[in-house]
C-alpha cells in the first residue's frame, strides 16, 4: 500500500482591509457598468417612447430605451476594456 504526502502547510497573510479593497479598479468599472444597465431598465418601464408623425398621417412609436441601450452598449464596451485590462503595474 502506497501513500502520497500532502502539500506543506502555508502561512496564510492577513487579508486586506475594506478600505483598500474600495481601490480596486474592477470593482469601480463593474459598478459602473451596472449603473448603465440599470438605467436601461428604468427607461425601459418608466421612460417615455418616441413618436413620429409624418404628413401622410402615418404615426411610429420607438421605445426610448432601444438609444440608451445603445449608448450603454458602448459605454460598457469602453469602461470593460479600460477597467478589467491586466497590463496594470499594481
């Protein structure tokens, strides 16, 4: 019968303080990008839709939140790239 070793035991470091974790780039980036959505969302139950008339009498409505998506979309595409990037010298 054969037996396998275990790892070493570590020593564990203190963790870091709350105060320090509030400097963390990812957490300001993803808090931002959920603001955004939010925002579509609320725009999306409770913003108002745009309306079209032409002369024909022709009448279009639009969900206002189709353009915020749109924005937010982008915005998060801005704000993913520069906030979770890992070239950081930290």
């Amino acid at each position: 019968m054969t037996t396998i070793s275990h790892e070493p035991v570590r020593t564990v470091e203190p963790g870091q303080s709350w105060a320090l974790q509030l400097l963390v780039p990812e957490m300001w980036a993803f808090l931002a990008i959920m603001v955004m959505w939010v925002a579509v969302l609320f725009d999306a139950i409770w913003g108002p839709s745009l309306q079209t008339f032409t002369v024909a009498g022709d009448h279009t409505t639009i969900p206002s939140a189709i353009f915020v998506a749109l924005f937010a979309f982008l915005g998060t595409w801005v704000v993913a790239r520069y906030g979770f990037r890992r070239d950081r010298k930290d």
